[in-house]
C-alpha cells in the first residue's frame, strides 16, 4: 500500500511540473544534479537555445557553457540561491555558437526520482546592450566639449553638463529649474517657444539663436532640440545641445595680437640672441 501510494505521489508530481514547464511563458530546464545530464525541457527554452528537443535531452549542462566559462557552472552550483531570486547574469551557448546572456532562478526538485534543478531562464541580453548604451551615453554627456541642457516637457532645466560651466560660464545652481528661455535674447524667446517646448515636436530640430552668458553679452549659437519620449509616445522632456558660432577673428584684432607680443619680448633676451649668433659668424 506504502508503494502504491509513494507511486501515486510520484505521478501527482511528475504531472504537475509537466504541467508548470510546458505550459510557463518562461524557459525552463531541469537537470539532474549528479551528472548535470537534462531531464526536460520546454519549447520556450528551445526557442531561447535553438535546439531541438531530442538534441537538448541528449545534451548536459555543460555543453551550454564555452570552454572557458565552465568555471561559472562550479559558481553558479556553489551560489546559495534565495527562493524567487535570480542569480547571474551567466553566459549561455547557443546551438549555433553565438551567446546569450541569461538569469536563473534554480530550484531544488525530486524529479522522477532524482535529486535535481529547476531553473527558470531569463534571457537579458537586450538590458545588457541597453544598460553599455547608457554607459556610452553618460560617458558623452559628460565629456562632449559641446554644453549640453536638459529640460522638461515646458523648458525648465533639469540638468546640464560640466561643459555648460566650462564654456558658458554657468554653474548647476544658477540653472536649477530656470527656464532656457532667460538663456536667449529677447527676440529669440518667441522663437524657441514656438518651434521647441510649444510645438508639439516629433523629431531633431536646430534653431539659431543669441545665447546670454552670465556677463550678459550674447554669443551665437544653434540650439539642437532633441524631444524625448515616454512609453506612450509623450513628450516628457528635451535634450538641447549648444553649438556655439565662434566669432572670427579680424585683421585688426591680429594686428593688436601681434603688437602686443612684440611688446613682451624682453629687449636684453634679443641681445643675448643676437650675441649668440654672431659670435659664432665672428669666429668664422
């Protein structure tokens, strides 16, 4: 009877995992812990890998690992896992050599009899990507030579970089929730109102402006207005990049430039240069 109803139990459990791994929306694969060899499999899982099922069964946990990344497996085997956690992220092969980057969340199972591991798979190699963009984007943000302002969905400022301090003048506390338009002269205001925070802006547009620096002098500049959206395809905020007009650099203003180096050339440092050419022709 004792055997008969530990068999029952058996099956109850065996339906129902086949039951959670076939029909979850998640990759999933078990293992048994032994000799790593898998036990089952789902189709998302094979979708993810891109083996087929007999393929996958005849394979074990290893051959999803390169050789030089079997160390992870001992990792991943010793790293006490917390229930409904995932640990990772661990790099996974794929059936046609190229990798994938996933998280597991590992289970502790009796699973037809054997010790083993559910895990369930999570593929996160798109917020891998997504999260070195970020890094590439602050990484820009912060090192362009260009000043750059970010502001909200009415044009107040949000935030700048350290070029706008370096090349403008202005610190993060004189800008703090200022709005840009105190930035430009007065005939531009309308202007920038207009074609950026007020126009319903779906794409990248460049205005040319007067930019006020903190003296109160104005320099040329284009305004690149970038809008940023959010998930629903609302404007939330803008991105505006400062491309300041260098002013040339007249024949007057050279001339001056010129004078005033001459005039601080020391006259005893011309006769020592002097002396120390001729004396070599006098020798000569």
């Amino acid at each position: 009877t004792e055997n008969v109803e530990h068999n029952s139990e058996m099956e109850a459990k065996a339906k129902m995992y086949d039951a959670i791994i076939q029909h979850s929306t998640e990759a999933i694969f078990i293992y048994d812990i032994e000799n790593l060899k898998f036990l089952e499999v789902n189709d998302e899982a094979l979708k993810l890998y891109g083996y087929k099922r007999n393929d996958f069964l005849n394979m074990d946990l290893t051959d999803l690992y390169a050789p030089e990344d079997i160390q992870t497996i001992i990792e991943s085997g010793e790293s006490k896992s917390v229930p409904g956690s995932y640990s990772g992220p661990w790099r996974h092969k794929k059936s046609d050599g190229s990798s994938v980057l996933v998280e597991l969340n590992r289970s502790s199972i009796d699973f037809n009899g054997k010790k083993s591991h559910l895990n369930i798979v999570r593929n996160v190699s798109d917020q891998a990507e997504l999260k070195k963009k970020l890094q590439l984007l602050e990484t820009a943000f912060e090192h362009t030579s260009d000043p750059i302002i970010n502001t909200d969905k009415d044009g107040f400022i949000t935030e700048i970089n350290d070029s706008v301090s370096k090349r403008l003048g202005y610190s993060r506390k004189d800008l703090e929730t200022r709005p840009f338009i105190t930035l430009v002269s007065d005939d531009d205001r309308a202007k920038i109102n207009k074609n950026i925070f007020h126009s319903g802006l779906l794409k990248t547009a460049a205005l040319e402006v007067g930019f006020k620096k903190p003296s109160g002098t104005f320099q040329k500049a284009t305004v690149i207005a970038t809008p940023i959206k959010n998930y629903s395809g609302d404007i939330e905020s803008f991105c505006l990049i400062i491309k300041l007009v260098e002013e040339p650099v007249t024949a007057k203003d050279l001339n001056h430039s010129q004078e005033d180096s001459v005039q601080k050339i020391d006259p005893p440092f011309l006769s020592n240069v002097f002396h120390e050419i001729l004396t070599p022709i006098n020798v000569i």
